[in-house]
C-alpha cells in the first residue's frame, strides 16, 4: 500500500494546544496529509488539537495555523492527521511544501487531495454537495433498494441471516439515480488525483461506470477497472479487465460493504498488479465488520451510508405514515 501523501524530512518549531494548554514540540516530518511531532506532551488518539507551524528562515516570520486529529503515537511523540487549515496559511504552507517536494508533478497531485480533506472552503463545498446527493439517492433506497423480511430472513454474502437486504443494483442500473450515484462518489475521488477506479464485479461495475461519466464531464482523465472473481477461462486468462500499468494511484468502490471480504480481495488482486490503492469507498456499509476489517488492513474506508442511518430514516417514514 502506497502513502497519499510523499512526507519531507524537517526540523522546525511547533506549537499545538491540548486540554486547554499550549505546548511546544519539534517537527519531524510533514506532508499534505499530515506531520509528525516529537513532544513529551502526548495528547490522546481521535484528539482534535489545534497546531502552529512557524517557518523558519522568514522574514517577516510567518506562522501556519492548523487543525488536525492524533491518529499515532509512540513514546517520542505523536502523527496528526490535518482536518483544516486556515485559508490565510494555505498559500504559504503549499509554496513551502512545493519548494521540498521531489518533483512539482507529484505536489500537483497531492495538493488536490489536501485539498478536498482540510480546506474549509472546498470540505464546505463538498460536504454540502454530498448531503445534498444523499439525500436525494437515500428517497430512491427506501423506495427500491431496501428489503424488510423479519419472517424470512435474507440470506448475506457473508453467509449470515438478515431481515434487511439492500439491493442496490436497483440505484446503481437506474437511469434516475445512476447519474447521483457517480456524481456522489465523484465529489470525493475528483481532488485524489488518481489514474484509475476499480470494482469488483459485478455489483461495482455500474459505481464505476457512473464515476468516470462524472469525470468526463469535467474532461478529466480516468481510467475504469474491473476486478473479475476469478480469472478468465479463454482468451488472456485476465482477471483485471481495463487498462492497467504497474504504479497507477487508484481508488477501489463498491457497492455494499458487510464483512469486508470481497472488497479485500478485489485489493490483494490489484495490489498483485502494482496498482497503489489509495481510498476504499462504498455506497453503503452494513455495519457488520467491513470497515474495522478494512481499516485493519491498513486502507483508508469510507462509505456514504450507513445500515443504521437508513434504518433510522424507515422508520420514521413508517411512523409518519402509520
């Protein structure tokens, strides 16, 4: 698995605050994701702690304002993850990062995915597109996509029985919400700056499908993938079906996540192929294991939905119209 972000060596001074103290550390290392400080202050995991980055050498000096999330620590100190950076410091802190860079290709690339995760401007435009999306697909779940059988339980891809099924093939070969379904995915993966989508098949296919008709929209070039179960019988004997080349940045889609295996599988297939794996996205996640098995793996998971938040949203329907 490949880092999003390529990370520069540095020695600078650091400010952070936490439980309402100011502390100084040194730092290490830093990229567009995030940076790492040595401090013998350790604030806690899933903490949200605002950080000043003075850079030296200015004149006058100038000081980056931050806020980012403890996602490690160890006994020298601890790595944030960015969730902002004030709109004043984002000019200074991407001349600096450039200026470190390895090559001015990559820093346009990962610049992109900053970007989308700690600008506050472009998180508020995303974030208000995608509620707008979900909200309009979710209508079109419950009224063809969701399954209730508490008599006769549906049976998983997990093996397990359920009282809820969720076909969303339903949303995704639609032609009303095929367009919702790419352009959803579309307000994540568009500042990733990756090569490629993949999915296994068949039931990411029509995701994929649907992203790069969002992507071609905006005239931007994005190679689509398809992951087969099992390698072809005649022909090339291919199980990837697209156009593939080793070192690819790709993101990996699906439709529902339950335990997380076949998205797995898709990954160590991909992966066998050279292809970086940068993001994992599902329509939906069950609830049911995935995203801990996932994570566990070391990718990065997100889904748009979550079983519970669907259910919440029946039942209220159900209670208004009893």
């Amino acid at each position: 698995m490949k880092r999003k972000f390529s990370r520069i060596p540095i020695s600078n001074t650091v400010e952070f605050f936490w439980q309402n103290k100011s502390y100084e550390g040194v730092l290490k290392d830093l990229s567009y994701g995030g940076l790492y400080i040595e401090s013998k202050i350790i604030p806690s995991i899933d903490e949200e702690i605002p950080i000043v980055l003075f850079l030296e050498g200015t004149h006058p000096s100038i000081k980056l304002f931050f806020k980012g999330k403890v996602v490690r620590t160890n006994k020298e100190g601890f790595a944030v993850k960015y969730t902002y950076i004030s709109p004043e410091s984002f000019e200074h802190f991407k001349n600096f990062v450039n200026y470190n860079y390895p090559s001015l290709e990559i820093a346009e690339k990962e610049v992109y995915r900053f970007l989308g995760e700690a600008h506050p401007l472009f998180k508020g435009f995303i974030n208000l597109n995608i509620l707008a999306l979900k909200n309009e697909i979710l209508k079109f779940i419950l009224e063809r996509a969701f399954l209730y059988s508490p008599d006769k339980p549906f049976i998983l891809s997990s093996g397990k029985e359920s009282p809820y099924y969720l076909d969303c093939r339903k949303i995704t070969l639609y032609s009303l919400t095929f367009g919702l379904v790419g352009a959803l995915f579309w307000q994540k993966i568009k500042y990733l700056g990756v090569d490629g989508v993949a999915g296994m098949s068949i039931g990411a296919d029509p995701i994929v499908c649907s992203i790069l008709a969002k992507a071609n929209e905006e005239d931007i070039s994005l190679e689509g993938i398809f992951v087969r179960k099992e390698p072809k019988k005649y022909g090339t004997q291919k199980q990837i079906e697209g156009n593939i080349r080793g070192g690819m940045d790709i993101v990996l889609v699906e439709d529902v996540v339950t335990t997380g295996s076949s998205v797995l599988k898709a990954a160590e297939i991909l992966e066998k192929e050279k292809l970086h794996i940068i993001k994992i996205f599902a329509l939906v996640d069950r609830e049911e294991g995935g995203k801990e098995n996932i994570e566990a793996k070391g990718y990065e998971f997100e889904a748009f939905f979550t079983l519970s938040e669907i259910l919440k949203r029946h039942q209220e329907l159900s209670n208004k119209n009893a």
